[in-house]
C-alpha cells in the first residue's frame, strides 16, 4: 500500500519567514496530494490540494510542488504569522473507479515566533 | 456553513464493550469516511463509504469494525469487543465528490469523538 513519509517533524520559524515542509510517497499511481491543517484539539482542515497533472499551486502565501518523478511534494508558506501555528499533514490518493483512501504523512508541527 | 456532526464528543467505554460513534454528514454529501487518530500520531484511514457500501477499508479496519448509513442522516461506526488501543480520536469525513475528482472533492471532516477504552 501507499506510505508518505513527511518532514521534517518540528519546524520553527521567526515571524515573516518563509517555512517549508517536504513529503514522499511511495505508489506511483496516486494521483492526488491533499494538505491539511490541524490547530490543538481540532479537525483537520484542507488548506491546499494538487494533483498530478499539475506541478505548482498557490493561493496567497500558501503553495504546493509536485513532482512526479521523484515522487516528492512540498509545502511552503511564506510570510509566515503566528495563527500558521499548527500541525500540517500532506496526504497522498489516487481516485480512480471506486477507489477512496488517502494516506496521511506523519504531520509536522509548526511553531511561528513573534 | 453546513459542518459535519458528531456524536458524543467524548465516549468512555470497559475494555471489552462495544461502542458506537455516530456522525451527521453535510446533507448533500455522497462520500462518507472514518479516521482515527492515536494522541500525537498521524490520521489514519479507517474506511470509506458511498452508496450504501464500503468502497475501500485499512488493515486496521477488521471484523472488529463496522459502519452503517440507518437512515438518510447518520453515519455510525460501530467497534465490537473495543481493545485498550482502540483509544484515540475518531473523526468523520464526508465530500460531495469522490477523492481527487475535480471540484467538490474536499473532505471536510467532523470534530472527532474521543474515545478512551479503560
């Protein structure tokens, strides 16, 4: 099965800087790479996704790479503000047919300085 | 907003009892999904669910487990004979569209049920 591995595992940053986070993945044919957010004793919560047609998105201060070959996604948040605060989780799926699972990496904690 | 639900919010169970975790998806949502997340460990895929049948399930997903959509509403996942390592935090998903599909495939997921095995 598909196994991500994420890092690094803590990460902090001074307020303004840019922070980066890197994931692998391990089955060719996943196909989607979502990321997710999740604040102290919350749900998870999608900030960003990609697939793989697809190898740079961004949306304001937040962006994902992908490449293919390498089997390598990243994240990475620039200007960074304290309320980026949390735990990040890349995860890796492949839709295709019936097909429904994502496989969650092992988090990074992300503190911002003030 | 519509949110997901979940019901209770905090579940405390004996060792060898059998609980259920109930969930409310966003109403026109399809794709239904269950996680669980050990304290201080990653989300881990449990199972998925679309049109009145699993679609994909974890290793970690074994007799012991099970899921039923009773009505138009609720989503359970029923855990037999519940073991020590059976604690964490369960949380529900649901997505308009399968995973990965263009638009309308985000998962968004409920608050979680804490549930502690004594």
């Amino acid at each position: 099965g598909e196994n991500v591995e994420q890092h690094p595992s803590t990460l902090s940053v001074q307020e303004g800087d840019s922070a980066v986070i890197k994931c692998t993945y391990s089955d060719s044919a996943s196909n989607y790479f979502p990321w997710y957010k999740q604040e102290l004793g919350k749900r998870p919560q999608l900030i960003i996704d990609i697939r793989s047609n697809v190898g740079e998105k961004k949306d304001q201060r937040i962006a994902v790479t992908l490449n293919k070959t390498a089997k390598h996604f990243s994240l990475h948040i620039t200007e960074t503000q304290p309320e980026d605060s949390a735990v990040y989780f890349c995860a890796a799926s492949m839709h295709s047919g019936g097909y429904q699972k994502v496989t969650f990496g092992t988090g990074t904690k992300l503190q911002v300085i003030p | 907003e519509p949110e997901v639900t979940q019901t209770p919010s905090h579940q405390v169970t004996q060792m060898g009892q059998e609980v259920i975790l109930r969930c409310v998806p966003i109403s026109n949502h399809l794709y239904f999904y269950w996680y669980r997340q050990i304290l201080g460990q990653k989300v881990e895929f449990l199972v998925s669910f679309y049109n009145n049948e699993i679609s994909e399930k974890s290793e970690i997903f074994d007799d012991q487990f099970s899921v039923e959509r009773p009505d138009g509403s609720n989503f359970t996942l029923k855990i037999r004979s519940t073991k020590l390592e059976d604690s964490a935090m369960y949380f529900c998903a649901s997505s308009e569209a399968g995973v990965g599909r263009e638009g309308r495939s985000e998962q968004f997921f409920g608050p979680g049920t804490r549930l502690t095995v004594l």
